[in-house]
C-alpha cells in the first residue's frame, strides 16, 4: 500500500512541544484511517486528530480552538491551509510552501526543517525573558529614586546617575543576543546557504506544479536546464 511517510524530524518535534506544554492537533485531508495511523507514529491523541478536513473545516476547527480560549498556532505550506492560516493567532509557513501560504503566514521558517518551529519559539520566549528583564531594570531603580525623592532629600545628581545607569544597563542586557545563542541552540546541522535553499525552494516548487497543473505549459529553456542540474549537482556535493 503507498504510503507518504511523514518528516523524520515530526516526532521529535511534537515531543518536544508536548514537554513545554503545548497541545499537539492534526488537521488532515487524508481519510481518517490514514490520518489515526500517521497520528499514532506522531505520538498525537486521536482525539486532536481532524481527518477528511477541507479548508473551511480547518477553518471552524482553529475557530474553535480560539473561542475555547486556546492561543492557536497554525503551521501549513498548501493552498488549502491558507484560510486558516489567516483565522489562527499565529500563522507559520516554510520558504517553500505556496506564494499564498507564504504571505498569509505571520512567521515562515527558511528552512525545510520542522525543528525550526522550535526554535522560533524558543527564540520568542528568550526575547520576551529580556524585555521583562529591561522593565525590570529600568523601572525597580527609577521607581526606588521617586520614591527617595518625595520622602528623604536626595541628591539630583545620584538620581541622575541611577537614571542614566539602568537605561545603559538595560540596553547592554538587550544586546546579549548578540554574544551567544544561550539556551536557543540554532540548527547548525541543517543549516543552507542561499544557493541551496534556492536550489530547494525550486525543487519543493516543482513538486507542487505537479500537483496543482498550471493553466499556462511554459517551454524550457537551456538556460533553465543547466540551472536545474547545477542546483542538483550543489545539493549532492553539500550531502
């Protein structure tokens, strides 16, 4: 029986976003046969699994998650996830997902790689850690100073002081991305340089003028062949 097996990095993704608390749900326009057994590999519940869903069932199902007071994060790269990658509160799409897809998508990952989703997120929650940090730097002083002012007598200038030293501290705190990744660890092992994720964005495009026909037959030209063997021919050499 064919098959089309799901991602080798899928599993470990969704394990990962299960640790940190987050709720795994398939939306599918597989039979739901089809969609349990890909579910079971995947470690999602049967429960959170959609099957048979056409756009506008996506649609009510992102909805729903919505209203039930879920924040809703969507990832797809078809034509048929485009609706609801506009309805959920975050939309994420790949570099080489569909023209609409890409620009319905609030985040796109630029590499064809599920573990990207992760660390987008790990990436999100590291800068939110800073900006309340930033608060916290600026306003614990400043708040410490106005207070000593109305009740002691204290010095301008040691307010002045303690003013312009948590600003420059709290800008120096947002600048320690630039040192070191920290607790983000970027994936090195997949990581593509502009020829090749070209090359890749071609090779998925392709994939999916097979699917979807264009109404227009476009004629090859030369040029374009040794284009396409030079991208394959760059993709074996960096494996």
């Amino acid at each position: 029986m064919y098959s089309d097996p799901p991602r080798l990095e899928s599993k470990g993704v969704i394990e990962e976003l299960e640790q940190a608390g987050t709720t795994s749900y398939m939306l599918s326009g597989d039979v739901t046969r089809v969609a349990k057994a890909i579910a079971t590999q995947l470690g999602i519940k049967p429960d959170n699994v959609h099957a048979e869903a056409f756009p506008e069932r996506k649609v009510a199902v992102v909805k729903s998650l919505h209203e039930s007071g879920k924040t809703v994060a969507f990832c797809g790269d078809g034509i048929n996830d485009s609706a609801a990658l506009a309805y959920a509160d975050v939309s994420i799409s790949f570099a080489g997902a569909t023209d609409i897809a890409r620009e319905t998508a609030d985040v796109v990952l630029m590499e064809d790689d599920l573990r990207g989703l992760v660390h987008a997120i790990k990436i999100a929650k590291q800068a939110m850690e800073i900006i309340w940090q930033n608060t916290a730097i600026v306003a614990v002083p400043n708040v410490g100073v106005l207070l000593a002012g109305v009740l002691f007598a204290l010095d301008p200038v040691l307010a002045i002081v303690i003013n312009n030293g948590s600003a420059i501290l709290a800008e120096l705190n947002g600048l320690r991305p630039l040192l070191g990744p920290g607790r983000v660890t970027p994936l090195l092992s997949h990581s593509l340089d502009a020829q090749q994720l070209t090359c890749e964005e071609n090779r998925l495009q392709s994939h999916q003028d097979e699917a979807f026909p264009r109404e227009k037959v476009y004629a090859w030209k030369k040029e374009d062949t040794l284009a396409s063997g030079l991208c394959t021919s760059v993709m074996r050499n960096n494996k």
